[in-house]
C-alpha cells in the first residue's frame, strides 16, 4: 500500500513522501496514529497545502526552539547529592534529578530529552545537553555539590 507521510517518521521519511509499506503496518499503525494517509489521488492533490503548512509550523517551533535555547544556555542548576569517602557520590546525577532543578530556575524540559554523555559519579562542574529540536540543543552548566 502506498502512504503519504504526515510526520517525520525516522524510518520511512519526511513530510509528504510517498512510501510503500505493508498493508498491515498501514492500517493498523501509520493510519490510527496519523503518521501517514493512504496515497489517493485526492490526497495526493491537497498533500501540497498541508505540505505548507506543515512547514510554516515546523518553521517557527524551530525558532521557538532556538530562543529557547538561548535563555538556557545561560542557565547553570546545583544539585545537592550526598557522598561517601573520597567524594564519590552515592549512586549517580539522574535525567530526573536534573530535570527537576531545570523546573526550579523556570525550565520545563521533559527528562527525555537530557542527554548525559557519560555518568555523573563525582562532584565537579558537568556540561549536559539538552536536546529540544532535532537540530537545536542547548548545554546546560551543571554544578553537582556536598549536599
């Protein structure tokens, strides 16, 4: 069956193309969830309308994101964790934990979206990234302090 994308879908395509995918996976997946459409010609017809405005949206939610971005890369959290011997901390800094302190300056960022390059099991000065656009992220000072 041939679809139209409605989305970004990573493993068919972008927006407005036209992909052949199994039946199945159309009917009961692409099409419920509206990630694709069937490939009509009517649809195929007012695909370039939607087309439009589909980037005009995608358009100002990137420079929604990149305003976003800016504002947090100013900001740099505390987070508090308690340590044992050689300050080696119990455990280590979470998606959570940094989330929440992003929610105490002002920032509602979904835990999904913080990348930690690597694990957080000593005090210092850590740089995390903070993925808000496919092609925007921001890098947020994190300092991880003796509770």
């Amino acid at each position: 069956m041939k679809v139209i994308l409605r989305k970004n879908f990573d493993q068919l395509g972008k927006v407005g193309d036209i992909v052949s995918v199994k039946d199945g996976y159309a009917r009961n997946y692409l099409i419920p969830r509206q990630i694709a459409y069937q490939a009509t010609k009517g649809n195929i017809l007012s695909l370039e309308e939607e087309k439009k405005q589909i980037l005009k949206k995608e358009a100002k939610d990137l420079e929604a994101a990149q305003q976003y971005a800016t504002e947090l890369e100013k900001v740099s959290i505390t987070i508090p964790v308690k340590v044992g011997e050689e300050d080696k901390i119990f455990g280590s800094v979470t998606h959570q934990m940094i989330a929440d302190a992003l929610k105490e300056k002002g920032f509602d960022v979904d835990k999904r979206k913080i990348d930690i390059t690597e694990q957080i099991k000593s005090l210092g000065i850590y740089s995390v990234a903070v993925k808000l656009h496919p092609s925007v992220s921001a890098t947020v000072k994190t300092w991880v302090v003796r509770e």
